[in-house]
C-alpha cells in the first residue's frame, strides 16, 4: 500500500510509539524505505521522542513503569480510542444516512401532495 508523505508524516508519531496499527505500521515502513525526506523526517521524530520520554521518566521518580509495561498501557489506550473512533463513524453514518432518507422522504411527500392538491 503506497501512502503519500503527508499520510506518513502524520503516521510517524503512532509508528514511533508503536501504537499504529498492522496496516499503518506496513504503509509507514515501506515509505520510509523508498522516501529519503520522510524518512530523515523520521530520525529527527525518533531523536527527539527518544529524549522527551528520559525527560519525563526522570521527572518523575516515583513511578517506575518498565518500558514494556509503558508500552502495553499506551498500546492498550490506542485500542480503545480506534475503537470509539469506529463507533463514532458508524454512529455518524447511521444517523447520517436515517436524516438522508428523511429528508427524502419529506420531499417525495411535499411533491406529492403539491400534486394532488393541483388537480
């Protein structure tokens, strides 16, 4: 799957973390092997990811998560946002497509009784 290098560096973020999914993570791969500026892009995200996150680890003493465990959190928080981003859309499209007929509906109606009030 081709992406454009818009699409791959609004990926770069979830690819970093590794909280993109299967497919994303694929299209990102395959275009930073074939895009030299995308993937410089993404040395300098990674770099500068890398010295945020020992940055906020050393902040913050107290809690000492392993980044394994960091990882599963942050992996198991994308799942749940994917999946309430699906909902949404389907939720969207369902009352999208009930409001569509509706209106429709409403013009055949109007149309019709326009008609028989003519005759």
């Amino acid at each position: 799957m081709e992406i454009s290098c818009d699409i791959a560096m609004d990926l770069v973020e979830l690819y970093t973390s590794e909280t993109a999914g299967p497919d994303s993570t694929s299209a990102v791969k395959s275009h930073l092997r074939h895009c030299s500026e995308c993937r410089r892009y993404y040395e300098g995200y990674r770099k500068s990811f890398k010295k945020e996150r020992d940055i906020f680890a050393s902040d913050i003493p107290d809690i000492d998560p392993s980044e394994k465990e960091l990882s599963e959190n942050v992996k198991k928080l994308s799942k749940r946002i994917r999946k309430r981003r699906i909902l949404s859309r389907i939720t969207n499209s369902t009352l999208l497509g009930f409001g569509s007929v509706t209106l429709i509906l409403g013009i055949i109606i109007l149309i019709h009784s326009k008609r028989k009030g003519h005759r």
